[in-house]
C-alpha cells in the first residue's frame, strides 16, 4: 500500500490542537478592516475550530500529522 500524500494547501491553514482538534485562521482578515467595527476585527484575531462534520475530511487531507 502506497503511503498517503499530504495536501500541501490543507497544511499550510489547519494545525491539529494536543486533543486531537483541528484549528483553522479565520477569514476577512487579509485587509481592509477599516470598515469592520474594533470588537470585530479584535474576535478575527483567534482561531476557530473545525466543525465536527468536516473534521473526518480535513484529517484525510492531513495524514502524517
């Protein structure tokens, strides 16, 4: 059986957490935050989770880690 190749694209924006989860950077945060209210742009600053329901896929992208 051949080994499984990572998806390079999937690599560079998840990180599975110590428990076994799998955080992601949140979006609309590249630029233009001018028009977002300060409360806002401070809550795009954490990651956010994986939903459950596409942990299963993300993982299959993410083999080695």
């Amino acid at each position: 059986m051949p080994k499984i190749k990572t998806n390079k694209g999937a690599a560079k924006r998840f990180k599975k957490t110590a428990s076994g989860k799998i955080k992601h950077k949140k979006a609309y945060r590249s630029h233009i935050q001018t028009k977002m209210s300060p409360k806002r742009v401070r809550q795009l600053r954490k990651h956010g989770m994986v939903h459950k329901t596409d942990q299963k896929r993300v993982e299959r992208m993410l083999p080695n880690d």
